[in-house]
C-alpha cells in the first residue's frame, strides 16, 4: 500500500506542533515538522491568545508540510484544547484577541447564572462539568459587562474551527469542541438556545454543527500560495484534543477507563448516549463529544498543571529543573505526606503553586511540605488519589466493571505517576501512546477520505504502531490510607466551600 501523509495540527495550552502522520497499512508513523511555544498574552489586566501569531505558526506548518510531503500530502486536520472561542463580525473579522480560560473575568460568573437559570437546569440542558472557564460563563461575562464584541458579533467560532476557517474560508462549529462549551444540549444534539436566551447570550452567533470527520472544503488558495503547500482538503478531526486522544486509545475491548494525561488530565469512558443523572450531576461529570458518535463521560482534573507552575516558579527565581528531574526529587521524597484537592479553585490561576499548595496543607491541618521533591511528590500523589476517586465515580455511574486504565498523552511519559496511578486504583495502568491526539487527529482524516475502513481498524494500526508500557498494582495498604484521609479532605473542603 502506498504511504499516504496527513497533516495534523495539535495546539496545546503551552505549546502548538505541527506533525506528519504517514500509513503504510501496517504502521502509523509520525514526525514532527514544527513546533512553537504558546501560552496567555496579558493585554490591560486581561489574558489572552495571540490568535495571529498562532495563525502564522500553523501557516508554517503548512510550509514545513509542502516541503516534507509535497503532492503526498492527502489532508489537513487541526484540534485544539477547548472551551475558548473567537468572535466574528458581519464581515468575517475576528473583533478581538480570544480571551484565555484563565482569565478572571469569569470570577463570579457561576452565582449569576444560578441566579438566572437554576445548576440543575443548566446541567439537565447540558451535562457539562461546572467550572467557570467553560464557555458558558465567558459568554456571560461579556454580556453583564455589555461587551461591545459580543454585541458586535455575528459568529461564534471554537478555537479549531476560527483556525479552520481561516484555513478553508468555511465557518462551522465541530460537534466535540461544540459539547465543551456548556452552550449545547447533546440529548436534543443542537445548541442550547432556550437556556442561553435566558442567560441574555445572542443565540444568533451559533451556526452549523459539523461531525468529526467532516470533510469541509480545500486550503484557500491564497493559502496553499502563500505556503506552497497543496489544496487539499481541511479535515474536521475530533477537533477537541482530547476527543482525538481518545480515539487513538489502543484497547482491543470497551470496558476501560481512558485518562488523557497533560496540563489537565481528563479521565473518563466512551458511552452511547449521554449520562445526565442526578449522580452525575452531585459528582460534578461532564459529557462530551467523541469520534464515531461516541460520548466522553468524564471528570476534568487540574492535571499535571500543578506541576508545570511550579517548575515555572521555581525557573522564575532561578532554579530551573526539567521534569525528570523534578520527578526524580519527588521520587526521593517520604511518601504519603500533605495532600491537596486538585480542583480546589486557588489552584486554576498562573501563580506562584508552591505557595499555594503550601497555603492549603496548612489550612487543612496538615504540616506544608517544604522541599521542591515534596512538593512534586504531594502533587503526583494528590492527583494518583484524585483519579481513584473518579474511576470509583465511573463504575458507579455506568455499572461497568473498568478494570484497567489506559494512560495517553503527554503525561504518560511520566512514569512515577503513572504507577502512583495503578497503585493508587489498584488497576493495571498501560502507558501510551504520548503521542495520541496527534495520532487520533490522522486517524479520523484517514477515516473521513476512506483510508481506513473504521476507527476500530485505526486503533488496530495504533496497538501495532506503539510500544505500551504495563504498571501492575503494588497493592499497599498505605494507598488505601492515604485515600481516608484524601476523602476527608475533599470533604472538609466541599463543606467549607457550600
């Protein structure tokens, strides 16, 4: 079978890549073509995405693509992380810089829409997580401050789908990156005008939902000109990252649970229809979109962003350490020490997070770590605990048994947490591939241009492409422990925040 090479765009919160993803019918192999660092602009107070400087790194991509691949090149997909959106005016101009999930505006945000349309009603319409960066509550803000973008504004795009358009001149609203937003009712499978109406948001702005896999229209020539990249056709992929994560899962049965490991670790299941209960509602999941009609139940975690801002402290008083280092330090560390709630709300903002984790060890009792290993090592712990939480919240809430867990992403690269995770869960942990959204992202284009016959054949093609490292449960009592005392934790805390 001849190679065939597809482009795929992954832009994270920190970084944004450009990778080639070759089949050959036995193997999927990817090589990275461009890479550039990506992260919040403050502009007057505010956090944003510089969303042109964005478009002309993935414009070098494309360059870095057409030089690598040439005519070989069959099409181009693009995912991002979710929640965040651009707002076009009548003439297709993007009124303002996207603002960044952690920008404060959103403080507040929560209480006034309850204060409007009741949380059990917004989750019946939606079953979305609550947390004040979803889109939902960006989109308030701008309306009780009577932003004149929102006012000026004619369409609603997700990250992805402004980039897709300005790739192929076609606007549409992709259905993984759509179900983010908390604006859209998966059971009714439209957006969620009714309640939005009674936010005050324009239901005007929202368009055309499109499925992963949807072939959209070819790169605009002044594109393909400027870039000598070929016109070939721009891919809706799973457009949301962690929708195309998952669909490079490699299990060979359903009954698993997947955890996307990076800045947030997200950790959930594939189902057929929605779970909006109220169980699902008190334990705070979120359903979102996935490849092949699929719905991602799932619980978003703080992630391995605890991590990152520590080490990015640390650099800024100048003691950089790389993360094996700093998960060698935290290896060296005593076990079982302070622990944290991840989702506490101190720990969502950039910041000094040493401090911060500090400041919650002491005002839950606990006696602060003090040494940077310690720190780490209350962090992977607190999440390793954390996860145990949620795949007991999984079991329930789908009476499937789940015996193992999948770790993809970035974060499964990390070794240490990873067997904090089987030990911690007490599940077998297979680690792989790092490189899955990438992966997943070719996988869908394949499928959508019938390169592939299915996704299940996709992730066949992964399972035979990547070696998957195993972690076996250690079985210690002092997990089991240190979950007694993590759940009174989360538990103080819950009681206190109510």
């Amino acid at each position: 079978m001849m190679s065939t090479g597809f482009l795929a765009f992954d832009l994270g919160a920190e970084s944004g890549r450009a990778l080639l993803g070759r089949l050959d019918g036995e193997r999927l192999q990817l090589k990275e073509l461009h890479r550039f660092t990506n992260g919040p602009v403050e502009v007057e107070g505010s956090l944003h995405w510089d969303a042109r400087g964005i478009w002309r790194e993935i414009k070098q991509g494309l360059s870095a693509a057409a030089a690598a691949c040439g005519d070989e090149l069959a099409g181009i997909g693009l995912d991002t992380w979710g929640v965040d959106f651009g707002l076009l005016d009548s003439g297709d101009n993007l009124l303002e810089d996207p603002y960044h999930y952690r920008d404060s505006r959103t403080d507040g945000m929560m209480e006034e829409a309850f204060r409007n349309v009741p949380r059990a009603e917004i989750f019946e319409r939606t079953g979305v997580q609550f947390m004040q960066l979803n889109s939902l509550f960006q989109l308030l803000a701008m309306a009780r401050a009577d932003s004149p973008a929102l006012t000026a504004a004619d369409t609603f795009l997700n990250m992805p789908d402004l980039f897709n358009f300005w790739l192929c001149g076609r606007k549409s609203n992709e259905f993984t990156i759509a179900t983010t937003t908390q604006c859209y009712d998966p059971r009714q499978g439209q957006w969620a005008r009714e309640m939005l109406e009674s936010l005050g948001i324009p239901t005007r702005i929202f368009g055309e939902i499109v499925s992963p896999g949807t072939v959209l229209d070819p790169l605009l020539l002044s594109v393909a000109d400027e870039t000598g990249c070929p016109r070939v056709p721009v891919i809706a992929p799973a457009t949301h990252d962690t929708g195309s994560a998952v669909a490079a899962v490699p299990a060979e049965s359903d009954d698993y649970i997947y955890l996307s490991s990076g800045t947030w670790s997200l950790m959930g299941v594939e189902t057929d229809e929605p779970v909006i209960t109220p169980k699902s509602l008190e334990y705070d999941f979120t359903n979102e979109g996935g490849a092949g009609g699929k719905i991602r139940l799932l619980k978003n975690i703080m992630g391995l962003w605890l991590v990152q801002e520590c080490r990015r402290e640390w650099a800024r008083t100048g003691r950089e350490h790389s993360y094996d280092e700093v998960t060698a330090m935290a290896l060296e560390s005593p076990a079982f020490g302070p622990l944290v709630d991840p989702g506490d709300s101190r720990f969502l903002p950039p910041g000094d997070m040493p401090a911060r984790i500090q400041e919650f060890c002491r005002q839950t009792g606990q006696t602060p770590p003090e040494t940077e290993g310690g720190i780490i090592r209350c962090a992977l712990e607190s999440l390793a605990l954390e996860y145990r939480w949620v795949a007991e919240r999984l079991v329930e809430l789908t009476g499937r048994r789940l015996p193992v867990v999948h770790i993809i992403g970035g974060g499964s690269r990390n070794s240490l947490l990873n067997q904090f995770t089987a030990d911690a869960t007490g599940r077998p942990v297979f680690a792989g591939p790092a490189e899955a959204t990438a992966m997943g992202n070719v996988l869908v284009q394949a499928v959508a241009l019938g390169r592939l016959a299915s996704l299940a054949d996709g992730r066949a093609l992964v399972r035979r492409s990547v070696d998957v490292e195993a972690f076996e449960p250690g079985g210690d009592a002092a997990w089991d422990e240190a979950y007694e005392r993590y759940l009174e934790i989360k538990k103080s805390r819950k009681i206190k925040k109510n």
